[in-house]
C-alpha cells in the first residue's frame, strides 16, 4: 500500500467492491522464500472471508494454515508530467490495489465441490448474453478425478486497505488535464484509469 495517507482514504466498502468486482488476485504467504500464487476467489458481501482453492502440488496448498495476504491490482497507468499543464511535475504511475490481508485456512475436502460450483456460476453469471456453463455438461468421472487434484480453502480476512493512487493530491483541473491524456500513454484498461482519475471516488 502506498504510505501517503491521501492515496488511502477509500471506504471499506469501496475496497470490498473492487475486490468483488476484479475476482483474481496474487495470493502471497511467508516461508523460507515466498509463496505466490494467482488465485480467483469469491469475497463474501461484508469481506469477512473469501472462498478459493489450489491445485494440491501448489506449494501453498502444503503449508496448511497461514497468514497471508491476497493483492488484488486494477487499472493502471504511466503519468507524463507533461500532460498537467502545470509546471514542477515528475512522472508517475497512478493504479488502484486492495490488500486483503489475514489467515488463509485449507478446509475438508468435501467443501471442495460446493465452492467450485458457486465459482463457476458466479463468474458464468457476469457474461452477457451467454447461458451459464454447469458442471452438469461434464462426465462425472472427469470431475471426481479432477477435484482430486484440487484442494479447498477459506482466506480469512482481518484487514482490508486500498490505494486509490488517482492523482488526489492534485486540484480538479490539473488532475483531470492528465486523465484526459491517458489514452495516449501505456500501462492495463487505460480508458477505466482516465475513467477514475477524472471522478475518484469519494
């Protein structure tokens, strides 16, 4: 998270939003070295807990119960100083990322196939136009032995922070200069970065 209190003022309700919303993340944990691995999860409504699962040879999965921390990372993008029409600028980078941070708990196998149906049907559910893809439409064996491979596990969540690095520390007019120009620089969803640093949220 960045240290500067003006990039930390987003609500908790916010934050869980956008943890809701993206669905992926880099799960992080401690170890000789560290452990990271690119999950998708489901948060609950009030961000207590999140539901994901391992392949079984991912190393994480044979840590058992552990802090950890999932990152989750939005939109970012390059900042030209040129583009505040404001003298004395520096370049930057402005993105938005939560941290969920808390304990993450391997769970009985058997939870193991509940949570993958509701995963499916949730992301399924977020295509337009599309009938949800089911579990019904694959072989049972091949489901028996793939869930094999997989195990369950529930993140438990003690702390949530996010940045919101959108250029607040900037007055409206030069902010929303820069904003208008991201389309022209580099960085991931261009259009949604510009999109926030020209009406941050409260």
């Amino acid at each position: 998270m960045h240290p500067n209190p003006v990039f930390r003022g987003s609500q908790r309700d916010q934050n869980i939003a956008f943890a809701q919303t993206r669905a992926f993340g880099t799960l992080c944990v401690a170890g000789e070295t560290p452990l990271l691995s690119h999950v998708p999860f489901l948060l609950s409504d009030d961000g207590a807990q999140a539901e994901l699962h391992l392949v079984r040879s991912n190393p994480i999965a044979r840590v058992g119960a552990t802090n950890a921390v999932i990152s989750v990372t939005g939109p970012d993008g390059y900042v030209s100083p040129d583009w505040y029409g404001a003298a004395d600028q520096v370049p930057t980078w402005n993105y938005v990322a939560v941290h969920l941070r808390g304990r993450l708990v391997p769970l009985e196998q058997d939870a193991l196939h509940d949570i993958l149906v509701r995963q499916a049907a949730a992301y399924e559910a977020r295509i337009a136009g599309k009938a949800p893809w089911t579990f019904d439409k694959m072989t049972p064996d091949v489901i028996t032995k793939m869930e094999r491979m997989i195990v369950p596990m529930r993140f438990e969540v003690e702390t949530i922070d996010g940045t919101w690095k959108l250029g607040q520390n900037k007055d409206n007019p030069v902010r929303e200069a820069a904003a208008a120009q991201m389309h022209t620089g580099f960085g991931q969803e261009l259009a949604e970065i510009a999109k926030l640093m020209a009406d941050p949220p409260a």
